[in-house]
C-alpha cells in the first residue's frame, strides 16, 4: 500500500507548499494528482520528490521498489540526470563514485553513453570521445540509447568536419525519433530532440532549429519534466535573433531559460545569459 499520507503529512510538517517542491521537478498537477491518489508520477520524478522533503521512496513504498538496485545503478541514475540538467559537478561527482570492477552489463550501457554526452557535447573532447568509441558496444544499447548515440555522433562528426556524415546521421536520427512512441522518464528524447536543435543551430538553419526547439519544450510538458527545458528556450531565442521576434517574446523566453538554469545549476546557460546581458547594456550605452 502506498503511504502518500505520510507523504503529505511531511510536506505540510516543513512548511513546504506544492508549488515549492514541485519546483525544477514536476508541474504542479502531478503533485497534486499524486496527493489525491489520482496518478503516480515517474519513478525519476518520485525519487526527486521525496529527497526534497527529506524521505526515501522506501517511506512512501513500503514494497520498496528500489531495493533491487545496486549502488552503481543508483549513482548511474543520478550522474545521468545531472548530466540532462548540465549540472557538471553533479555529473563528475556521481560518475567518479561509478565502480567499474563491479559493473554490470545493464548498467555499462548508461556509463557509456553518458560519457559519451559528456565528452563530445560539455566538454568537446574528441579525442576521448574516440578512444571512448572503440569500446561501446552499440548493439547493446536499448533504442533511446542508440538513438542518442548517433545524435552525439552527428556532433561528434561535425567537429571532426565530416559533414557529409554529420547530416546522415542527423536524418537518421530525427526519421526515427519522429515515428517512436516510447514512454520515457528518463530524459533521453529530450536529450536527442536538444541535440538535433542544436545541430541545426550549427548549421544556420534557424527555422528548422525552432521547430525542434519547440518539439522539446512539448516532449518535456508531457513528460512532466524540465530536462533541457533551458536549452530549448535558449535556443530559441537565438533563433528569434535570426527572425527580428518581439522584444516582449524574446525577453519571456530568456527569464524562462534564466529561471531553470538556476533550478538545475546549469552553469553553462547562466553565462550565456549574462553575456548576453552584458552585450545589450553595452550596445545601450553606445547608442547613448
């Protein structure tokens, strides 16, 4: 039997309103959905939830549904959902603590692909990201994991400068993704959709950028998730640059982008901003 009085007993105990804690993890009618014995959120959303009030899931699950997990797969978990937020010191702290002498195959495939993110997308290590290949077994890989693969892949070739490669892999991706019906919690599609806007972004295709961009937004709304939430709106606002869109859209967008990237300690969004910021007081003063 699920224990959501406890849950809502320790909620108002702190003091902690719906809107509060559902902040940077879920919208607020899951929450509420939740507390009516209505829906059970995701397993990722519950587990942010209950850390948040100070609970474990084995408070509110009496038939704990995490006790089979390994210590890896836990930190696997987490360093994965760091790495979807951007949040890089999260990322290396859990994927340091990863045990690779006790890893398990099922868990070898999320190590791997995270790295992989990691090194060709945050830091841009193509020569790790090389040595890294060589040893990923694709085949392996359950379908969202493939297809992320080939998203970082069609970066990983474009900074190699093999574009030709680069946009198949791009097509490849996007024909499968549009037609894939999975339910994911996890953050994968969000992360492929990011990726394949983001690569259109490199190529100068603003349009088609927005569009994925907006796609993103829409897979996160109904995933009840905010994983790279930030990044689309950013996005789109560099798009709308290329489009001359009304100041009051623009400045919406960018307090949005603003808003999560300090939810999900996203540095790399946060700077990007203030650049931004430091760029329209300069041209301000200029033109004063």
């Amino acid at each position: 039997m699920i224990n959501i009085e406890k849950f809502i007993k320790t909620r108002k105990h702190l003091r902690i309103s719906q809107v509060t804690l559902c902040a940077g993890i879920c919208t607020q009618a899951t929450l509420s959905k939740f507390e009516k014995h209505q829906q059970i959120p995701s397993f990722d959303i519950m587990i942010a939830l209950c850390e948040r009030i100070g609970l474990t899931l084995n408070d509110v699950f009496p038939i704990a549904v995490s006790s089979h997990q390994t210590r890896n797969e836990k930190l696997l978990a987490q360093a994965l959902k760091a790495l979807f937020y951007q949040n890089v010191n999260q990322f290396k702290k859990n994927i340091e603590q990863v045990a690779l002498d006790k890893i398990l195959d099922k868990e070898l495939s999320t190590y791997q692909i995270a790295k992989y993110f990691y090194m060709v997308i945050l830091v841009k290590d193509d020569n790790q990201a090389k040595k890294l290949v060589t040893h990923i077994d694709i085949a392996c890989f359950n379908q969202q994991y493939k297809l992320l693969f080939y998203a970082i892949t069609s970066h990983y070739y474009y900074h190699c400068g093999q574009f030709t490669k680069a946009q198949q892999a791009f097509e490849d991706v996007w024909r499968h993704q549009k037609s894939n019906a999975v339910n994911d919690h996890t953050g994968c599609q969000e992360a492929i959709v990011y990726l394949l806007a983001e690569y259109q972004m490199l190529m100068k295709n603003y349009q088609l950028a927005m569009m994925l961009a907006t796609y993103g937004i829409d897979l996160a709304h109904a995933d009840d998730s905010t994983y790279f939430l930030e990044n689309f709106f950013w996005q789109l606002v560099q798009a709308s640059d290329m489009w001359h869109s009304q100041d009051f859209i623009v400045n919406e967008m960018i307090e949005n982008a603003r808003v999560i990237a300090k939810i999900h300690n996203n540095e790399a969004i946060l700077k990007k901003l203030s650049q931004r910021k430091k760029g329209e007081n300069k041209n301000d003063n200029t033109q004063g």
